[in-house]
C-alpha cells in the first residue's frame, strides 16, 4: 500500500505543480478572470460619470511633488492624507465644472484661444513679460512665443482650452 502511494505521488506532484503553473500564468498573470483591475478603473462617479483613478493619480502627483517641493522634510502621514483627499476633490470639482459647461453650451472657438494666445499670457508666464510700467511687454511675448517648440505650443492651446470655457463660466454666474 505504502509502495502504491510512494509511486503514485510523483505524477500527483508533477499535477500539482503543472495545476499551480497554470493559475499564475492563466489568472494572476493574463488576469484571466478581469477581477484585479491593477488599479486602473473607477474610483467613484459624479451625477453618474465615473472618477479614473489615472485622473485622480495624476492630480495626486502633481499636489504630492507641489507640497515636496515647497518642503524639506519628508510628507508625514496626515500630509499624505490631505494631499489624497485634496487630489479626489480637485477631480470631482474637474468633473463637475465639465458637466456644467457641457450642460450650459458653453464653448470655446479656435479665434478665443489664438487671440488669447496671441494678446494674454497664461497666468504662470505673466511675471516674465511685465514691462516698466507694469504691463504686458507683447512684443517680448511673441518672441519668446516665436521660439516655442510645437509640443510647447500643443500645451499651451490645451491650457487656453482649459481657461477660457471657465472663465466664461465664472462670467455668466
């Protein structure tokens, strides 16, 4: 009997280990069965449109190395904790604000954003092209616009076609 069960465990064994194999590869490593999500995927939902958990990560990053930055030592616990909560709740405000320009028709058209390109430099840029008398030096504005590489140009249209929509929003309440 003993005989039987000791020539009988080595295709058990090989079995077993064949059957394990095939878990890891099959369910842990294709995620066979769609459970885990790696994270990717809903956090919550505003008036039914889902909050990514890519937006609320990068809203997070962007708070995170803002607060690092600002700091020597490192980000205790209860700052990482008000850094989390202030990331979801820019999200669901990002969402929310969107819902209501969407709601309210409001837009933006290609001339809004060339002339405020052109006339407005963003807010973070604007300290670099102040004159003697405290306005705008626009011809220093276009030169250095001029020089902008298109990936630079891309982001700044995208930063116009953020602003402006909001703006208009602000305006109209």
């Amino acid at each position: 009997m003993m005989r039987q069960m000791r020539e009988a465990t080595k295709p058990i064994m090989f079995l077993a280990a064949l059957a394990f194999l095939a878990l890891m590869v099959f369910e842990w490593g294709m995620d066979a069965s769609g459970q885990s999500g790696g994270g990717v995927g809903e956090i919550g939902s505003v008036n039914g449109q889902p909050v990514m958990y890519d937006s609320y990560m990068a809203a997070y990053r962007q708070l995170y190395d803002q607060v690092q930055r600002n700091q020597e030592e490192l980000i205790s616990s209860q700052q990482n904790k008000e850094i989390e909560d202030a990331a979801f709740d820019e999200v669901v405000t990002q969402l929310l604000v969107l819902q209501e320009l969407r709601e309210r028709g409001i837009m933006v058209t290609d001339r809004e954003v060339s002339e405020a390109a052109q006339f407005s430099p963003p807010d973070y840029l604007q300290a670099q092209f102040i004159d003697d008398a405290g306005g705008i030096d626009l011809q220093a504005y276009h030169t250095f616009l001029a020089t902008l590489p298109p990936e630079q140009l891309i982001l700044l249209e995208a930063y116009y076609r953020d602003v402006i929509p909001r703006s208009k929003l602000l305006r109209s309440l």
